[in-house]
C-alpha cells in the first residue's frame, strides 16, 4: 500500500507562516491579496465619486430618464415625439444602432466573403481590384468615409421635385415603387388590413403582433424542414438512397407563411410624390444610409483579409481531393474548402463585428441619433447626468457586445470539426 507521505515522518500541521513561505498556499494568498486590494479601491474610489456628487447637489438618480426629452429624433423606428420621457429617447437611439449593427454585420459579410474569395483568384485583374479596395478601405479613418458616402448621397443624387412633371428628370425604380433621392431612400411600407395590432412592452413601445406572427410562423417552417432534412439523411445512411425533400422543405417554409399572410391582409404601400416631397413608404434618411454603406465596407476589407487567410490556411490537398472527384471550382469553393475554414473565419469575425456595432457611435457626424447620440448626447447635455449617462451608455454597448459574442461562439461551436 503507498501513501502519500514519507515513511515514518511526522505530519506537519498548519501554521500561518506557511501562507507566504508554503509553494502549496503562496500564489492563493497573492491572488486574495490583490483581489482584496483592488475591492478596497473600487470601494474608495465609488465613495469618492458619490460623496463628491452629493457636494455638488448631483445625487446619482435615473429619474432624468422621466422627464420629456423635449427634442427631436429624425430617423426612428417606434412612435416618439419630442414630449416623450429621454427613456423613450434612448430607447429609439437604441433600436436605431441595432438597425445599423445588424445590416452593416449583414452587408459586411456578405461583401467580406466575396472580396475575400475573389482575392485569390487567378485573375490577376480581379485579384488586383479586391487587393486595392482592402488597402484603401483598410487604411482611412472610417469617420472620414462615412462623411464621403454622406457627401456623395447629397450631392449626387436628385431632389424629390425632379420626379415631377410629364418630362421628370428623375424616375422611379422598381416599377415605380422605390424613390432614391438626396433626402433619402423610400421603399414599400408593408400593411395590413386585419391587422392584429400592437402589444405593448412595459407602457415603454409596443411590438407590432402581425410581426411576432410571421416570425413564429417561419421559424416554425425552418425547424420542420430541418427536421425533414435530417430524416432524409438518415434514410440516406440506412439505405444509401437520398429522397428528394427539396419541394416539401420549400412548401414547409413558405406555405405557411404565405397562408398567414394572406389572413393578415398584407399589401403594400408605395411612397408618392406629394408636393415638394415623398409621402408614405419606409423612409430611410440618407444618414441613415451612409452610415450603414460606409462601414459595411470598412469592415469589409477586414472581413476579406479573415476570409483569405482561413481559405489559406485549410490544406491544398483538400482541393486537389475535390478537383480528383470531379467537382469544379465554385463547388468545390463552397462544399470543401469554406465549410473547414469557418473554424479559423469565425474567432476573428466576431472581433469584426463587435467593432462595427461600437464604430456605429460615430453616426453624430453625419446626423444619425443613435444610443450614442441621444443618451450620451443630448439627454447628457440637457439633464447634466454625465455619470449616468455615461453608465448606461457602456452597459447598453457591453450588452450588445456580449451579446453578440455569445451569439457567434454558439455558432462557431455547432460547425467546429468534431474530434473523435
């Protein structure tokens, strides 16, 4: 029988000293310590900052966040008016980043692929464009090209009154149902005519019912044509026989769908020329717009360079593999290499994303109210609740941020190579 001490030597029992002269207890001791240290200073310093507010008569509260903003927000996706409370306004400021978070991380990746694909293209013409827009989107500032995109928009495009007369010289695209001018972009406006209307969240905004509906609806037919999908696989490795799944995976997806929206009434309202401006329709400002071009392809290029460098980095032999199986280049792009490569893409993409979501902040130059430019910006200057100001705006974007992380590590965890 063996024992985990020497024979015949006596048990020490435990002092003090042996904190700090014991290796079994000196690096816990250190990090308590510290850890110890650094509450007492958080601990002071939060005294200090409170005790010094209450000398000034600037008691922390959030009871700012009642009072009428008394200001104007032009790009909004929820009902607000400059009576309602600044919570509301940073609530519209809220949704306004999230808005461009998610279209700017949509674009960004779409185009990020492409670019990152075409750069190691054979084409010497095709891989010298791609290599010349990463090094130029890549290396200016992107407030600058925010403010670019935000000039060409202005200047170039035409004035709502060139859509008028017999002889305009603006037309509309899309069989007359979108309307791009300097103002801004307008588009259908989806409508339903037995609407289930609105719920509303807390008295703060309401979520539109009809919405809620269609989303339930499609995710519902995505779980069951995945589920239809995966028994065809199974078939698949019991018989070696495929069933053709693909019309009744399409049915699953959109037949619902289809059906709700038929009950729901939906059509469409197209925006109208009405006196010296359009009316109806989604309207979406120019800010709004530049903004969201601007830094999908400023995170674009870096998106590019991920993507290059995980195609890369998966083995040669990979392609040459499909290449002897008969599958041609785009397949063999798509079914092979970017499948393995997802696992070094995604670390760093997530990085890309973030950024894009925080460097949305600069949307004050140019116009855009976002989280940034109401609570950190007028609700700050007015109420003079710079503390919690500043407070709640870096909760909202840690949120976010967090938020995002977690999203993208579950994904990167379901198409991570399992090891055996």
């Amino acid at each position: 029988m063996t024992t985990n001490t020497v024979a015949g030597a006596p048990a020490t029992s435990f002092r003090i000293g042996m904190l700090l002269n014991d290796s079994r207890y000196r690096s816990t001791t250190i990090q308590v310590v510290v850890l110890c240290g650094l509450m007492l200073f958080f601990a002071w310093l939060i005294n200090n900052t409170l005790n010094n507010l209450a000398t000034l008569g600037k008691g922390v509260s959030l009871s700012f966040l009642g009072i009428p903003a008394s200001y104007d927000i032009n790009q909004r996706l929820i009902e607000y008016t400059s009576q309602s409370s600044h919570l509301r306004a940073s609530i519209v400021g809220l949704l306004n980043t999230l808005l461009v978070a998610v279209l700017g991380c949509a674009l960004a990746t779409v185009l990020g692929v492409m670019i990152g694909i075409l750069r190691l293209s054979r084409n010497w013409v095709v891989s010298r464009l791609m290599a010349f827009y990463v090094e130029l989107f890549r290396n200016v500032p992107v407030l600058l090209w925010i403010v670019f995109f935000m000039a060409i928009l202005i200047e170039s495009l035409p004035r709502p009154t060139a859509f008028r007369g017999d002889n305009p010289e603006a037309s509309m695209l899309l069989w007359d149902s979108v309307a791009i001018t300097n103002r801004g972009w307008y588009v259908p406006e989806p409508l339903f005519t037995r609407s289930l209307g609105d719920l509303s969240v807390g008295g703060i905004f309401e979520i539109s019912v009809d919405l809620v509906a269609l989303l339930v609806v499609l995710v519902g037919g995505i779980v069951a044509a995945r589920m239809v999908s995966r028994r065809a696989q199974q078939i698949q490795e019991d018989t070696g026989v495929r069933p053709a799944t693909w019309h009744v995976r399409i049915l699953l997806i959109t037949g619902p769908t289809l059906a709700l929206l038929f009950a729901l009434g939906f059509h469409l309202g197209f925006p109208e020329l009405k006196g010296f401006n359009f009316k109806n329709g989604i309207y979406m400002r120019n800010s709004l717009i530049a903004l969201w071009l601007a830094l999908s392809c400023y995170t674009a290029a870096f998106i590019a360079e991920i993507v290059r460098a995980g195609i890369q980095a998966v083995s040669k032999g990979q392609t040459e593999a499909a290449y002897s199986l008969g599958l041609r280049p785009r397949l063999t792009m798509g079914l092979v290499i970017l499948p393995q490569a997802l696992r070094i893409i995604i670390p760093p993409l997530i990085s890309q994303f973030l950024n894009l979501t925080k460097n949305s902040s600069l949307a004050i130059s140019i116009g855009y109210m976002d989280v940034t430019g109401t609570l950190g910006g007028i609700t700050l200057n007015q109420t003079g609740r710079e503390l919690e100001c500043i407070l709640l705006l870096m909760i909202v974007y840690l949120t976010i941020s967090l938020s995002v992380s977690s999203l993208m590590n579950w994904y990167n965890a379901k198409v991570k190579i399992k090891e055996r």
